[in-house]
C-alpha cells in the first residue's frame, strides 16, 4: 500500500516539472557555464524529488536498511543541487578572487555536508544546506540586481523568496487537510519557484569582468 499517496504524487509532480524544465534549459545553454551548472541543479532537483517522493511513498513496503539507505541518497542529491546553486550563480556575478573563493566554498560545504549526511539523518541538516545556498544565492543576485539591474537576477530572487514561503510552510507544519499534510503544501508551492529559478538560469551569462 501506498503510505502517503498525496506526498507521492506531488513529490513525482514537482520532479516531472523540474525535469521538464531542467531539459529546456540543458537545451539552452549557449556554452555559459552559469546555465550549465543551474541546468545540474534542475536535473539534481528532479532526482531528489522522485527519490523523495519513493521515501515517503512506499515507506510500508520497504526494508528499514533500504528505506535510510534511499533516504541519504536523497539527502546527498539535495546536497549536489545547493552546491551548483552557489557554483552557477558565482560564475554569473561574480568574477576572479571572489568567484574561486565562492567555488571553493560551495566545494568545502557539500563535502562536511556529505560525510555529516552518512551518519545524521535528521532533516534540519538538509534544511541548513539549502538554505546557505539559498542565502548566498539572494545575495549575490540582490547585489547584481542592485548594480547591474539585470532581470535575471530578479526572476532568481523571485524563486528565492517563493522557496522561503514555501520552507517556511514546511517548518510551520501546517496541513491543509488530514491528507494533504505540511509536505504537500510544500510541494505544491515549491513549484510555482521552479519556473521563476528557470526564467532566471535561462537569462544568466558568465560574467568576464567586473560592474
């Protein structure tokens, strides 16, 4: 039996639209690195989604060792998609020293991430790493919007704020209804950031000098 069907089927829809999106901007690359790397973080997304989606969906028909195992995969793919967040909006902003430090960092936070990850499960620890990156991408995008008024760091910071709504959400553990919980209430406002963070990758260009 299926444990939580409404956590499943919008877990699955999130990846279908993350997905789909995630391959719409593969396509649109134009050799800018910065869409590369936000193309990995679409298609990491889409991953997580429907290995969370499994998680929390076949939860009764799992063994408890595969069960944590498809959990910490799941954790260390949301942990690849904060690194590229970093890495992606780094190579559009910024350039030189600030750039390699910013690299080096995301580098730095998904490595403790991961090896914290394989032995705590707790979901505060994803939260945490997302929400640096989360962080680190407003900021960078709020200081290009400032300086160079550029209308993909708008549609950027547009996904931002929609995924603190949504996380806030979450946390608050709100449910709608006895079967749509505080997680599919998540879901479903996670992906009206989708396409805000694509309009926003699909405008980025590597930055070559600085404002």
């Amino acid at each position: 039996m299926i444990a939580e069907p409404t956590t499943l089927i919008t877990d699955y829809l999130m990846a279908g639209v993350t997905g789909w999106l995630g391959w719409r901007l593969y396509r649109a690359r134009e050799g800018q690195a910065a869409r590369s790397y936000w193309t990995f973080v679409f298609a990491a997304s889409a991953l997580a989604a429907a290995l969370g989606g499994s998680y929390h969906g076949f939860a009764n028909s799992l063994d408890d060792r595969f069960l944590l195992g498809l959990w910490t995969v799941t954790a260390l793919v949301i942990g690849t998609a904060s690194f590229g967040m970093v890495a992606g909006s780094a190579t559009a902003v910024t350039v030189g020293t600030l750039r390699k430090v910013l690299l080096a960092f995301a580098a730095a936070q998904f490595g403790l991430y991961a090896v914290w990850t394989l032995d705590h499960d707790d979901f505060i620890y994803v939260i945490a790493d997302t929400g640096t990156a989360m962080a680190i991408v407003a900021a960078l995008h709020g200081w290009s919007a400032l300086r160079a008024r550029d209308r993909a760091s708008l549609w950027m910071l547009g996904g931002v704020a929609v995924s603190l709504l949504a996380a806030a959400v979450q946390a608050s553990g709100f449910d709608l209804h006895r079967n749509f919980n505080h997680n599919d209430v998540y879901h479903v406002i996670q992906i009206g950031a989708i396409p805000l963070f694509y309009f926003g990758a699909r405008g980025l260009r590597d930055r070559l000098t600085g404002f």
